[in-house]
C-alpha cells in the first residue's frame, strides 16, 4: 500500500546550504550594524544600507530556509506570497498615505 514516492531530501536543503544561509544572514547583519555604529556614513545612505541589506536579508530567509522557489510543483507557495506582499504593500503603502495626508490637513495652533 506504500507505494508513495515521497524524496524527503527534495523538500529540505542540505547541510550547506543551512551553513551558507546562516553565514549570508549573519554576514547580512553585521553589515547594517557595523554601519550605524561607526557613524561614518550620512544618515541617507545609512537607512540605504538597512534598507538593501533587509531586502536580502528576507530573500535570503525565503530561499535558504523556507525553500521558496519557482518551481512548478511549488507553484503555489510563491504565488500566495506575492498575493500576502501585494496585500501588505497596499495596507502599509495606504496606512502611510492616510497618516501623511491626515498630517498635512491638520489644523496646527
């Protein structure tokens, strides 16, 4: 009756790519840190920094240690991620805009 062909290695990564994940996550934090504790860099540049390095940071997450990838069988996984990110964008993107027109209209003093 156990005629499933189930790969248990197809759906997990190896060991290296755990230790290369791990080394580009920690390699993705000491960057923005180091940059905010030295000073050296302008304030603009600083949240640049934070910001690209958080980027990578979530795609290094996503494809190292949630396995998301483009694959037709896991089709579906990406395709309701970019649906939650297209929510988010538009819930935070029009939480923002409220906020800055709210802010703007207010009447001060």
């Amino acid at each position: 009756m156990s005629h499933s062909s189930s790969n248990s290695t197809s759906s997990h990564g190896s060991v290296k790519s755990y230790v290369t994940g791990l080394l580009l996550s920690l390699v993705l934090t000491v960057i923005p840190f180091a940059v905010v504790m030295s000073g050296a860099l302008s304030i603009a540049t600083t949240v640049v920094v934070i910001a690209v390095t958080a980027v990578l940071q979530i795609l290094v997450q996503l494809v190292m240690f949630m396995h998301m990838n483009t694959k037709a069988d896991e089709g579906w996984n990406v395709m309701s991620f970019v649906f939650t990110l297209t929510i988010l964008v538009l819930v935070v993107g029009g939480s923002l805009w409220i906020m800055q027109h709210l802010h703007l209209n207010m009447m001060i003093g």
